[in-house]
C-alpha cells in the first residue's frame, strides 16, 4: 500500500477521491468541450449550407446542359447524315428510272424500225443498235 501512495504522490495523482474527482471534472470537461464542437458545426453548416447547395445545384444544371449540347450537336449530324442518304437514295432511283425509260426508248425503237417497211432495204440488211451494248 505504501508503494500505491508514493507512486500517486510521485505522479501527483492524491488519493482515490481526488481521482474520481478529477476523472469527473476531465469528463465534465470532454462533453463541454463535445457540446461545443456540435455547436459550431451546426453554426458552420446553417452559415455555408445555402450557397453550397446552390453551387451543387449550379454544377448539375452546368453538367445537364453540356449533356444537352451535345445531344443537340450529336443530333444534328445524324440529321445531316440521313439527308445526306435521301438525296444519295433520290439520286440514284432517278438514275435507275431514266437507264430504264433510256432501255425502254431503245427498244421501242428497235420494234418500230424493224416493223417499217423500207423500199430497196431487205431485213437482214438494217442495222439496229442494242441499246444493252
């Protein structure tokens, strides 16, 4: 026991009461000092809540509108690319019309010229151009 009270007496530690009580106090002290971190917190976030919700809210609204810019952008050019093909589509259906009315000119002009009846020329002696050569 002896050694107990030198040793709380070295240390400063005085006896069992004494170290309750300042165990009580320390205790006292941490929660206060506990008490008081929360307060400022909260004062912290109820003064820079605000305008960091809205600096949150701004980058969302910044990040939907270059998303819809570039949707916009990206729509464009597939709109572009699909006028691009009608006119390609138009283009060759035209062609693909006047090779097929051309076939059908030439061919009624081979029948026309072999159905005429020319004085001095025998059949085998016309030359009728194939519109396919």
């Amino acid at each position: 026991m002896q050694q107990i009270r030198a040793f709380m007496a070295r240390f400063e530690l005085g006896s069992e009461p004494d170290i309750a009580n300042q165990l009580q106090a320390t205790e006292r002290a941490l929660s206060e000092a506990k008490q008081r971190r929360t307060e400022l917190e909260h004062a912290r976030s109820a003064q820079t809540h605000p305008t960091d919700d809205l600096r949150e809210h701004l980058r969302r609204l910044s990040a939907d509108i270059g998303n819809m810019v570039q949707a916009v952008s990206n729509s464009q050019e597939l709109i572009a690319e699909q006028k691009a093909l009608r006119a390609e589509l138009i283009t060759q259906k035209r062609l693909r019309d006047a090779d097929e009315n051309i076939l059908a000119i030439a061919a009624e002009f081979k029948r026309i010229m072999l159905s005429v009846d020319f004085p001095g020329v025998s059949q085998d002696d016309r030359i009728v151009i194939d519109p396919r050569h």
